[in-house]
C-alpha cells in the first residue's frame, strides 16, 4: 500500500501551514496581556457590589504603590527615602510621592492663601481686633523660646497659625511611626514611601515603565550601599504577573516539551509522530489566542497560562489516532472510524465551558473561547490533515508487553464493587461534612500569590491605614450636595464618638467644605481695609511692625474675593489622596464614604444609617461574602445545565441511555472522590477549582468513550484504545504535576484538582467498563 502523499493532500499541508501563519500574524501582534483582576471577580449586581469592585480596581487606594527600603540603618535609610522622593517627585507619571516628611511648606499657594475658606476657627466668631491680638501675644511668647525660629518665617503670614491648626485638625489620629522625619516600619527595619502613578493598576505597560524608572532612581541613589528597595502594590503585581506568567509558562511549557518528545517516541518510535502530535497543538494554540484577542481585545495572563493545558487536553486527538492506526487499512479509514467517540468527547469538553462562557465574568469567556476553538481546530486537524501524513502506521498497540497488561487489567473489574462503595462512602461523608468548603473571600479569587496580599497588608497597617470593613455610603446628585449631608451628619458622628462606639471617623467634607460653608466663611472675613484696621488695633500695644504683616492682610483680601475652592482644587496635594478615597462622581452620581477608625460599634452605626434616606451602612466582608456566594451558585447553576446538556449529547451520540449512563458514571464517582479529597486536605474550593474540575470531568468523558466504545463497537480495537488513552493519562498526568509545582496559585489550584481527576477517572474508567462479558473479544483473540 501507498503512503505518499498525493497533490491535494500537499494542498492541505499548504492551507495548514498558511493558516498557521495568517492566525500568527493576525493574533500575536494584537497580543496584548491583562492582568485586571476584575476579569475573574464575580460581575457586580447590587450597587454595594458596584461600589466594592470600583474601589478594588479603579480607587485611589488600588492605584497606590507601597516603597520600603531596608538594609541600613535608620538614619541611611532616611537619607535615602528623602532623596529617592525628590528624585520621584519631578516625574510626569507620578501624581504624587509622600513619605511622612511633608511639610507647611509642601502646600501649594492656593491652598495657603485659602486657608481662611477650610478653617472651622472662626466659625463661632469671625475674626476680629481681639482674637488677633491674643494671637499676636502668644506668637511673641513662643518667639523668645527655641520654637521661635520656626515660626519666624510664617509669623508675618499666618499670625493665627491656621495652617498649623488645619495640619493638626486634619492629620489622623494614628499615624505611620518615624525616624529622621520619615516613616518606618519596624519589623523588617525599612523607610516607606507612597507612590500615587497617573497610570490605572491595571496598565502593565505604563506601570512596567514606571517600575523601571523608579528603580533606576533608587539604584543611582543607593550606588556603593546594601540597601535594597521592594515595591508593592497593584501596579507593580500587574507587571510582575506578566512576566511570571511568561516565564513559568516558557520553563513549565520547556520541561513538559521534552517530557512529550521522550513520551511519543516511547510510545510510537516514530520521530515523524512527534511532529505530526505537535501542529495540532500549534494551530489549536494560535487559534484560540487569534480568537480571544479578536473577540475581546486583550488576553487575561490567567486564560494564557490556561491555554497552557491544551497540551495536555488537546494532545489527546493526536494521541487517539497515532494509536488506533492499522497497518491493513489507511490513515483515513481509522481517522473516519475514531472520529464519532472523538467528536462526542470534544463536544462533551466544549458544553461544560459554553456554561463558563454564559457565565457572565470576563476572564471565564476568555477561557471558554480560547479552550473550545483550541479544542475544535485540534480536533478537526486530527480528522482531516494529520491523516495525510502518518506514513506507515508504528506497531506500538500491538506491543506484546500491552497484551499482558491488558490481560492483569481485567482483574480491575473485581474492584467495581468496592470503587462503587468507595466513592458512595466519599458521597456519604461529603454530606455530613456539609458538602465541599468553599472558598468566600474574595481576596482569594485574585489570582496573586498570597504572600504578596500579606505583605501589603503589613505595609497598610504600618502606614496606619484605617479599617475598611465597615462603611457609611452616601449618594447624592452631585459634591455640593453630599458635602452638605456630610456636614449636617458631623454632630451625630461626633456624638457616637463621644459615648464610645466609635474610635474616630473621616469624611470628604472635614478635608474639604460644602460651598455654602464656603461663602458663609467667606462673607464672615473682613474687607481689606476692615483687615487692616483690625491689624493696627491688634498690635498697638506690641513691639510688632504693622508693615511685617502685610501678607497676612493679602491672604485675607484674596480669600475675601477668590474663587471657591471645588475637589480638583487637592489634586496632587498631600490632601487630594485622601478626598479622592473619600468622594468621587462617577455616572452623574457622587458617593462619598464614611471611614472609622478603632472601635466600631456595626450595630448602633447600622442603627444611625437607618435614620437617614440617603445613607447606607455597608459591611464590605459580609458584602464580599454574599457576591461570592451568589456568583458560586450561578456558575453551580450554569454547570448542572451543561450536566444535562452533556448527558443528551452523550446520549443522542451513543443511541443508548445504557451506554450514556456506563460512560458518565466514572466521571460522575472521580468527581465525588476528587473534591473528598481536596475536603479532606483542608483545601477550600474557589473558582480555578471548579475549572479544573470541569476540564478533569471533561477528560474523564474522554476516556470512559473509548473505554466503552472499544466494548461495543464491533469493529474496535480493544489493545488500540488501551495503548491510546494510557499515552494520553500519562501525558495529561505530566502536564498537571507540573503546573501543581507552580508558584501561582491558579496553577497549583488546577494542577492538583485536575492531576487527582486524571489518576481517578482513568482507574474507574478500568473498573467500571473493563471487560463486559457480552463486550468485545478477549485481548488474546485480538
């Protein structure tokens, strides 16, 4: 017989080959990685949800970098902080730098000169001759003591010192430890700085640039000590997710190669069979990214790690065919024979993730589309391209070592009682352990390292950030409005304080007030020539020159008649940071927060919401608990119709429910072993749990259809099928011990569920459709 290849099969060849490069050209330079960790977060219902994933994603708090230096001493490494601020300081893409040494001096001039609109002082009292001559006296008291040469270059400025009242009316009531006019953390030793980017968390590219710069500054700054500089934060994540990914997925994607090559060519000795095993792969792998990047602009660097499996599910197509090849028919005939119980399992794989697709999460489309249209062109290259090319089939399935395994695996089927039992027990004890743990905390779903989590929030709690777990959220039409409902909540907040439910409180409208608070100060401040007036009545009785205050009587004249002062008018001071985590307008609506410090009494602060309309008491975990829980049931929900949907294709392909019923009980029993298992380890389950579950089902399906179909059929071949799915389980099993051995956890989370899954589903395929006596012959008569 005739293997070479005719002219319309070089045709194909060609047409695969310009495929591949149309799908290159057209998806890797459009290649654009995510690392927005909304794409794996349940999709917002409620506005509280809303509220939660726009503070995790796009708040000022999730854009903030975390700098500590470490590796000297404190005076060292104040030095270095103060210097490395300087140098941060003059860059286009920082908004902001803060390291505990700001002073007076860092505010800019039209806060200075509007120190008279944001002071309460004068708010029971204008400012009048008396006041000012208090004052005055103070001030030439505190001249003649060592503070006086502090004051000296603000005394003809600011008599009243209302820049130093509202620095210390402002400043929180814990703040960051320091040294050396910088602030430290004490466990390790390190100075920490506070970087605010122009650039959203989630842009890798700006961020990986700023990343550099900053490192750069700190090395030319740092030349010739041992101090070493760590940056954390989102941004920073973004861009160190993009090149772990990259790089686990190069080494991880090097080691399963060759472990692949050494695998094929035990298994076919045919160095051919290496080649043809892998286009597929490099079609499916080019498809699948061609089509995510087409469908949704960008790829998350989750969903291409993930495409990363496809060599272990995808290969199995291949796999199929090399194996079932008969040297008395041609490649074609056994590509046609195989490829009913091969479509029926790529369309078993494929219902699952359309459920993931429906879903409604960003990243679980991705997932979808990459793993279906990888699986489908994997598929279809196996039914119509690879036979043109397998040459003279390998003799592997016919090995005489396969015929004596085949004959002790017929044993396996006296343990179908007590696999049967076994996973009945596993069922019985999930249940009274109230089924699997899952996972609620939304923190887990991040698909970041915990350590990284942890050391984050070592640095907010050595910056003394407040608690955020409890909030009052008040909506209105616009800032004015809300600062007004803020001023009027004031009293009562300042009452629960007072009778010790409350450890201290902030809000937007103490940094910056209503403009109606605004024009009442305003029209309280005296005329320049009344400003005057009071100036030369105040100091008539003291050593002090009227002529030394004539800023202070400029400041007032220009308070009198300035502009009111709007939120953007804090931007890029050290006061805009924390207005802009306090209010924002988004979608022509204003929201403001109410943060508490220490103490928080939840039920009277729920009890205070309740008095008012407009304001709501927001418990973030519990909030986050129910937005996980919710989004759990929903994909549950997706899964149990895809379940249904598997088993009528499953059925209509068989045209048996007998048969249906024999190829999904492996799955269904590995499934149950499987989370017993994870139960039983203490492994709470998350989303990338699931997933793994779903492909490791998936797979399980896979094998329980050749399994029975080389029972049934009557022209199968029981030693192909057996050679075929044991090179597919051992090749699976590679892939996914070694992405268990991944330092990221979506890829231990999918390496462990789905390795566990391979090992149960292949053994009870073995027991529970090895061997029927009315099946196929015995591998002897084979």
């Amino acid at each position: 017989m005739s293997h070479r290849p005719s002219t319309s099969r070089w045709l194909r060849l060609l047409g695969a080959i310009a495929a591949m490069v149309l799908l290159a050209l057209i998806s890797l330079p459009r290649l654009k990685i995510s690392a927005d960790l909304r794409a794996f977060m349940p999709a917002p219902e409620t506005a509280d949800e809303h509220l939660l994933l726009d503070q995790i994603a796009e708040g000022p708090g999730s854009r903030l970098l975390f700098l500590s230096i470490q590796g000297a001493d404190s005076e060292t490494l104040a030095g270095q902080s103060l210097a490395l601020k300087d140098l941060l300081s003059q860059r286009d893409d920082i908004r902001l730098v803060a390291n505990g040494s700001e002073t007076l001096d860092d505010l800019p001039e039209t806060l200075l000169a509007a120190r008279y609109l944001l002071t309460d002082r004068f708010d029971a009292e204008p400012l009048n001759a008396t006041q000012l001559h208090e004052a005055l006296l103070d001030r030439a008291a505190e001249l003649a003591s060592p503070a006086g040469m502090l004051l000296e270059d603000w005394l003809g400025r600011d008599p009243t010192l209302e820049v130093l009242h509202l620095a210390e009316s402002l400043s929180p009531d814990a703040e960051p430890q320091k040294a050396f006019d910088v602030w430290f953390e004490t466990k390790p030793l390190g100075a920490l700085l506070v970087v605010e980017p122009a650039a959203a968390a989630f842009d890798p590219n700006a961020n990986r640039q700023l990343l550099a710069g900053i490192e750069q500054g700190f090395a030319s700054i740092a030349t010739g000590s041992a101090t070493t500089l760590t940056i954390n934060g989102p941004g920073a994540y973004s861009v160190r997710m993009e090149s772990r990914i990259r790089n686990e997925a190069n080494l991880l994607g090097l080691i399963a190669t060759i472990l692949m090559v050494v695998l094929m060519w035990l298994s076919y000795r045919r160095w051919r069979y290496l080649l043809l095993g892998g286009l597929p792969l490099v079609l499916a792998g080019l498809a699948g990214i061609s089509a995510v990047s087409l469908v949704f602009g960008t790829v998350h660097g989750v969903t291409l790690a993930f495409g990363f499996t496809l060599i272990g599910v995808a290969q199995d197509y291949p796999i199929h065919l090399l194996s079932h090849l008969k040297g008395d028919e041609p490649a074609t005939v056994s590509a046609a024979r195989i490829w009913p119980t091969l479509l029926t399992g790529v369309a078993s794989t494929s219902i699952a993730y359309v459920a993931f697709y429906l879903s409604g999460v960003p990243g679980l489309a991705q997932l979808a589309v990459f793993t279906v249209t990888g699986l489908v062109v994997a598929a279809v290259c196996t039914r119509w391209w690879l036979p043109d090319w397998v040459g003279v089939p390998s003799a592997a399935s016919r090995a005489p070592w396969l015929s004596r395994l085949s004959r002790h695996l017929l044993h396996w089927r006296r343990l179908r009682i007590l696999a049967t039992a076994v996973s009945g027990l596993a069922l019985i004890w999930l249940w009274t352990q109230g089924g699997p743990s899952w996972e609620n905390n939304l923190a887990r779903l991040s698909p970041l390292p915990q350590a990284w989590l942890d050391r984050e929030i070592e640095l907010r709690r050595a910056l003394a950030a407040p608690d955020m777990r409890y909030l009052l959220v008040l909506r209105g039409p616009n800032s004015e409005s809300v600062l007004q409902s803020l001023e009027a909540l004031s009293p009562e907040l300042q009452r629960a304080v007072a009778e010790g439910k409350l450890g201290g409180f902030d809000h937007a409208a103490e940094l910056l007030p209503s403009t109606a608070l605004q024009l009442q100060r305003q029209a309280a401040l005296p005329t320049p020539e009344r400003a005057q007036a009071l100036l030369d009545a105040a100091i008539a009785d003291t050593d002090f020159d009227p002529a030394a205050f004539s800023d202070f009587v400029a400041d007032l004249a220009v308070a009198k008649s300035r502009a009111l002062l709007r939120p953007d008018a804090l931007a890029n001071t050290p006061l805009g940071l924390r207005l802009a985590s306090l209010l924002w307008t988004r979608d022509g609506e204003t929201v403001a927060l109410i943060t508490f410090r220490g103490q928080v009494d939840a039920d009277a602060v729920a009890a205070l919401a309740g008095r008012h309309a407009d304001l709501h008491f927001l418990d973030l975990k519990q909030a986050s608990e129910a937005m996980v829980t919710r989004y759990r049931h929903a994909i549950l929900n997706s899964l149990l119709w895809a379940a249904l949907a598997l088993v009528l294709v499953i059925g209509l392909a068989l045209r048996s429910w007998r048969r249906s019923l024999r190829v999904i009980q492996p799955m269904v029993f590995s499934t149950i072993l499987v989370l017993a298992v994870l139960t039983g380890l203490g492994v709470s389950l998350s989303l990338f749990h699931l997933i793994a579950l779903v492909l490791a089902a998936g797979l399980g399906i896979d094998y329980a259809l050749f399994f029975e179909a080389a029972q049934s059929e009557p022209d199968a071949d029981p030693l192909a099928s057996l050679h075929g799915l044991l090179v597919c389980a051992v090749s699976t099993l590679m892939v996914f011990v070694l992405l268990a051995s991944s330092s990221l956890p979506v890829l231990r989370a999918l390496g462990l569920t789905v390795s566990l899954g391979v090992l149960c589903n292949f053994a009870l395929a073995l027991m529970l459709l090895q061997d029927r006596s009315d099946a196929s012959p015995t591998p002897e008569a084979a």
